[in-house]
C-alpha cells in the first residue's frame, strides 16, 4: 500500500491565493495521488476547475484555523493526518519520514520536524525567522524548528504548519479548540502530551515555510500579543505557566520601568531607582545584541549585515510586543487580531 492511501493531507485557508497554489504545486510534484481537503472561507465558482479530483474543496463552518482542521480531519477516512500551512510546502520524503516512524514506532501519536525559509525568500524575511526562533523570542520546544542539524527527540508541542499524527488520537481528544483564532496548535499538543501521547520530533521531516516581510512581521505578532492578552483577561488558558510569564514579560518590565521613572521625577529622588533606569535599557540592550549575533551567525559572512538588522527589527519588535499587550489588557480595539495575522 502507498504512503498516499493511509494519509490525508489538511489545509486550511481564508481563499484560494497564490501562496496555497504555489503549496498545492509543489505538493502534487511529490505526491500526485494523495487526498488533501482545501478548508476555506471563500471559494469561487472557477476554484473547482485548479485542481484535480483528490483536492476537496470545503466550505467552512467557521473562521478559526481549529474549525478549518477539525472539520478536515472529520470527512478524512484514513489512519493519519498531515497538517500543513497554506503558506507551506514539504520537502521531498515529508510523508515518507513521518508515517515509516509512526508505524515502527505504535507508541508515538504524533510526528514533527524542521522548518525553512522558501529558497527565494529575502534576506530580509531570512532574518526574520531566525529571530522568530530565537533565545530570548521563543519558547524552548520551537528552538530547534530552524535547526536543521538539530538530533531527533521526544517532545511535548509542535506546530501545525508541519505535523502528521493518528486521526484517531486527533478525534480521541475531540479535536482542537474551535474558539480559539491562535495557539491552537499549542493547546491541542499540550493536551496530547497531558494525557500521555507521545510526539516525535525528526528533523529531516521538513517543509518550506513562508516568513513575512518587516511590516507583515511585526503587524501579526502585534496580533498575537494582543489576543494572547484578550484570553489572558477572559481567563483563557493558552500556555503553560512559564510560557505565559515569557509572554508577559516585557510588559511586566515596561510596567516597573514606568513606575521607577514615576517615582524618581514625581515622588522623591532616589538612588536606586536612577541606577535601574539608566542600567535596564543598557541590559536590555545588550540582550538584544547577544541574542541578534547568536541568531546572526547562521547567516555566514553576512553576519555583521544580520546583526545590524536584527538589533533594529528586535527593538521594534519589543515595542510592538509591549504596545500590543497592553491593548489587549485593556480591551482596546486598535487593530482586529483576525486582519493582523496574515503573512502579507
């Protein structure tokens, strides 16, 4: 039996774009047969005629990438799932790697692996991927996503733009939250490992995603800052609790920055409190500058070019960060999460 009949593949999407046709194109070079449900917003009556008989086109229920996925994986009749990003595409043997340790290994549930920047992506949107999976912006489980040369491990998430798992695990757990419009894949795999399944992560299970471009960049993970804070508020549950500090904590800095200044200009001087202002921002600083060479030398000999551009884009990123919690927390609709997160 072929690797294409015990695998569907599941795609969500707001509309067929030239990014989802670009990841269908390069899907069916490697995989011509295989099933993949198209889980979209819109679909336009000469959609139908792009693709063959085994793309399905399906009308979603709901906005959410969860429901999109959820309502894939329940029409799908076979004993495992591949979720992919419609900005994503695999890498050859993607199907092959995933499904051959799957079934050597019946005690694993679930199969990730690395991420790469499209061939012709920018050095720009290089850049910015690098510090997408940087130390100090991501959480340990995602370090090692870019890191191709990385050893294969158990692990306890991954994410949905690269994962195959056994449909009957993803039903077992009813699925992904549909409420949730991000994080879903980081809740769904917390749940897994919560309830003992096991998730593989192989690093040569790879596909080519997509990075953004500075504004784009920046625009989304205002976005996530700001609904990670709306959930936050609503007493959502997104992440672990160390997951949940990381997310708080340059807000929670700006907050004790602001308070020392207040206290210094408006209430008495103090000593202590002019030492922290001027050695926080140098600190912070010196961070950013560590962590943008760490991230920088992977470029080669456009190191020094990387670093300069990474220390810019991380200061930005910071502010974005912090401006974006704090809208959230405070329920003000700057900017609608569901616009903001898109990749262009």
């Amino acid at each position: 039996m072929s690797v294409q009949d015990i695998i569907s593949v599941i795609i969500p999407s707001r509309n067929v774009d030239y990014l989802l046709e670009n990841s269908i194109e390069k899907m069916r070079r490697l995989y011509p047969t295989v099933k993949i449900y198209l889980i979209l917003d819109v679909i336009l009556p000469e959609d139908y005629k792009k693709f063959d008989e085994n793309i399905i086109l399906l009308k979603s229920d709901k906005y959410t990438m969860s429901a999109k996925r959820n309502q894939g994986v329940k029409l799908a009749d076979t004993k495992y799932i591949a979720l992919i990003d419609s900005d994503a595409y695999p890498d050859k043997n993607w199907l092959e790697i995933g499904i051959d340790f799957l079934e050597k290994n019946p005690k694993y549930s679930a199969a990730t692996g690395c991420q790469m920047n499209y061939p012709n992506d920018s050095f720009e949107q290089k850049c910015l991927r690098l510090l997408r999976f940087s130390p100090l912006f991501s959480q340990k489980e995602w370090l090692k996503i870019i890191e191709l040369n990385t050893v294969d491990t158990d692990c306890e998430e991954f994410m949905t733009s690269n994962v195959i798992i056994k449909r009957d695990t993803y039903l077992t757990l009813n699925g992904m939250n549909e409420d949730f419009y991000l994080a879903e894949d980081n809740e769904f795999s917390n749940r897994m490992f919560q309830n003992g399944y096991k998730i593989r992560f192989i690093a040569n299970m790879k596909v080519f995603h997509r990075e953004a471009e500075t504004y784009p960049f920046l625009r989304k993970f205002y976005a996530i800052s700001t609904y990670y804070a709306k959930c936050f508020v609503r007493k959502i549950r997104l992440k672990n609790n160390s997951q949940t500090f990381a997310q708080f904590l340059p807000f929670i800095g700006s907050i004790f920055y602001l308070a020392l200044l207040f206290v210094q200009i408006f209430i008495f001087q103090s000593k202590f409190a002019l030492n922290m202002l001027i050695i926080l921002p140098i600190f912070i600083f010196l961070a950013l500058l560590w962590n943008s060479y760490v991230m920088a030398k992977k470029l080669g000999k456009d190191w020094l070019k990387g670093t300069i551009f990474l220390i810019f884009v991380s200061i930005l990123f910071c502010f974005v960060w912090v401006v974006g919690t704090a809208t959230g927390l405070v329920k003000i609709p700057l900017y609608d999460e569901r616009n903001g997160y898109k990749h262009y």
